[in-house]
C-alpha cells in the first residue's frame, strides 16, 4: 500500500458544528503532516507529528486540533471555524529516516465553512 | 532560510511542445529537491526529485537536473499532452529539518 487516504473528500460545516478530518497510511511512516491550501496558492503546514508526538505547531488557531492516535493515523478536530478557514486540507506521510525521498499526499479534503 | 523560486504562470502551450518551467532555490546545506504535480481537484503527487547535485530525475517523460553551480532545478519535457495540463510546484528539503519548502506552483495549460 502506497497511499496515504483521506475522508471525507468533501465537508461543509456550520461555524458552531465540531467535525474531524481522517487521514491514514500504511507505508510505515512515522511522520505524518497536516496542510492547509487556498485556491492558487501552495499548501502551508499546519502541524507534523513524529512518532505519534507533535513536533511542529506553525502557530495554527487552537479551533484546529490534531490527534495521532497511533502511527497509522493522524486526525485533525474543526470545531468553531470560520469562512475564511475553508481550503483544502492536505495530509501526508514521510519515512523519518529518509525524508529526502520525498512525501506522499493524500488527495485531500475540501472544507467549506458556512 | 530556505526558499524556492519559480517562474510565474500561467504557461500555455500547444500539444507537443517543449516544456520549460524553471525553478531556483536557496537553501542551507544540502537540500532534496523536487517537482510535485497538482491536477484539478486532486491532492500533490510527487513527480520527480534528485537528492545530490547532478542527480537527473525523471518520470512520465518529464526530466529535472540538480544544479549546485546555479541552484537550480528546472523542469523539463520534451512533448507536452493535454493530459499535462495541472499546477507544478518546486519543492525542497533540508535534511534534519520537518518541513517542505513550496514555491508557488506554475500553472500549465496544454491546448490541443
């Protein structure tokens, strides 16, 4: 398996709903990623979890939480987001020893908050 | 710090023409460089990458070359199809960091 998998594709979610991103990969990578991408814009990183323990929060708004409830999987929670909060949420996936080999992505999840 | 340049979009071409989409980098150390391919409505998958200087990469008939001397990683194919047409973005990382550095992706449109 060389995927990395995301569900939903698609999410529309009120500013009160709380709702959460899957992610899921069974390369055996032990460093997984959250990205956010704007329309025409390149993806920007949220968050990385090495060995199921974040070791990069770029500062995102505490309304995103992440979760890495084992090396498989990594969530991401939505709770009180905002319009301008709608992207594409990207995630994805490296070999810790080789990150010079490049990450795999998923195809993404494309929130929109109304 | 680490960054990556890229020619700006949109590039429009006709089917079967040569592809040029230049890309340099600054980087600390010894960057992996590569090109990821976005179609529409699709997450990044990873087109090509070179982790040494000289190293060539390639796939699907495109081709990049680690260039230290100018830093640069241009990419290159020599026939384009309609099925090309996506965003590519240069990308790079510096060993012992956790990040991939983006530049802002080139928009490729191939006319039939």
């Amino acid at each position: 398996d060389t995927e990395v998998t995301q569900t939903p594709k698609h999410l529309v979610m009120g500013m009160t709903n709380k709702k959460s991103l899957k992610c899921e990969q069974h390369m055996g990578h032990r460093a997984m990623y959250w990205y956010k991408q704007k329309a025409k814009k390149p993806p920007e990183l949220m968050f990385v979890y090495s060995y199921e323990k974040l070791s990069i929060n770029e500062s995102v708004p505490s309304r995103f939480s992440p979760e890495c409830p084992n090396s498989s999987l990594l969530n991401l929670h939505l709770h009180a987001l905002q319009p301008e909060d709608s992207a594409l949420y990207l995630c994805a996936s490296s070999d810790t020893a080789r990150r010079n080999y490049g990450y795999t992505f998923g195809s993404g999840t494309r929130l929109t908050v109304v | 710090g680490n960054s990556v340049t890229q020619m700006e979009g949109p590039v429009t071409l006709s089917e079967e023409a040569f592809l040029t989409i230049n890309c340099t980098y600054t980087a600390t150390g010894y960057p992996s460089l590569f090109w990821y391919v976005q179609y529409p409505g699709e997450g990044l998958q990873l087109l090509l990458k070179a982790t040494k200087a000289d190293d060539k990469g390639s796939n699907k008939g495109f081709e990049a070359t680690y260039r230290k001397e100018t830093t640069s990683f241009h990419l290159e194919k020599g026939s384009v199809q309609v099925s090309d047409s996506a965003v590519y973005f240069c990308a790079l990382s510096v060993q012992g960091a956790q990040k991939l550095v983006f530049g802002q992706g080139t928009r490729l449109t191939i006319n039939p």
